[in-house]
C-alpha cells in the first residue's frame, strides 16, 4: 500500500521506467481500505497532474 499520492505516482513512474509503459497498470482499491492512496476516483485528477510534471 502506498502511504500518498506522491509515493503511488513514484511507483508508477518507477515500474513504467523498469518494464516499459505499456505494461504498467493504474489500479485502485476501491474496497474501503482507508489508508489507500486512492480512495475513491476524484484523486484521478491529482495523479494525473503529478505524474505530468515529472515526465
């Protein structure tokens, strides 16, 4: 699990870069976890600009 939207958006960005865009997912846990980084979809915004801003 991922603490915050910035570790999440790193992640990504770490796997893309290891095994190539194409293969990497964005995936959610929409079960109610509370400590998730995306709780619920309107952080998709968010993610979207953080990982933006660092490619």
């Amino acid at each position: 699990m991922f603490r915050s939207l910035d570790a999440y958006a790193e992640a990504l960005l770490d796997a893309a870069e290891e095994l190539g865009a194409a293969h990497v997912g964005i995936g959610t846990d929409m079960a109610g976890l509370s400590s998730s980084a995306i709780p619920d979809y309107d952080r998709f915004p968010a993610l979207e600009a953080l990982l933006a801003r660092r490619v």
